[in-house]
C-alpha cells in the first residue's frame, strides 16, 4: 500500500518560514504561541468545512468526516 505524505497547512508553511528567523527570544517565543493558536483554529476550519458526514466505527465513536480527514492529511 502506498504511504501518502502529510499535507502541509498554510500556518504551517508560515511558521516553518518565519519561526526559525526570530529577531529576539522573545519574539520567539511569542511567534511559537501564536502558531500554535493559529494551528488550532486552522484544525477546526478544516473540521468543520468536512464535519457534514458521520462515520460509525467499530468502537461505537461517531468522528466525523472532518476530523478524520484532518487526522489522515494534516497530523503526523
């Protein structure tokens, strides 16, 4: 079976571009607390934008379409 690579969002672009070019520690550390604010609202976009399906599993869960979607192409 072939192995998909895991899409890159666009906050995760920016943060790979920008985060590693902090002018000071703290802007460091201020730039790794908004992208991680920025991740969670980008994941739950992504959530919502496919959350119109649920799906049964076999643990007797109902995730919906959205998150597996976002578990299968954006987390690694």
């Amino acid at each position: 079976m072939m192995t998909m690579s895991k899409q890159q969002t666009a906050v995760e672009w920016l943060e790979d571009n920008l985060i590693g070019n902090p002018f000071s520690e703290k802007d460091f550390s201020h730039n790794v607390n908004l992208f991680k604010q920025a991740k969670e609202m980008e994941k739950e976009q992504i959530i919502k934008a496919a959350d119109h399906i649920m799906i049964y599993d076999n643990k007797g869960n109902y995730p919906t379409l959205g998150e597996i979607y976002y578990k299968e192409n954006y987390e690694s």
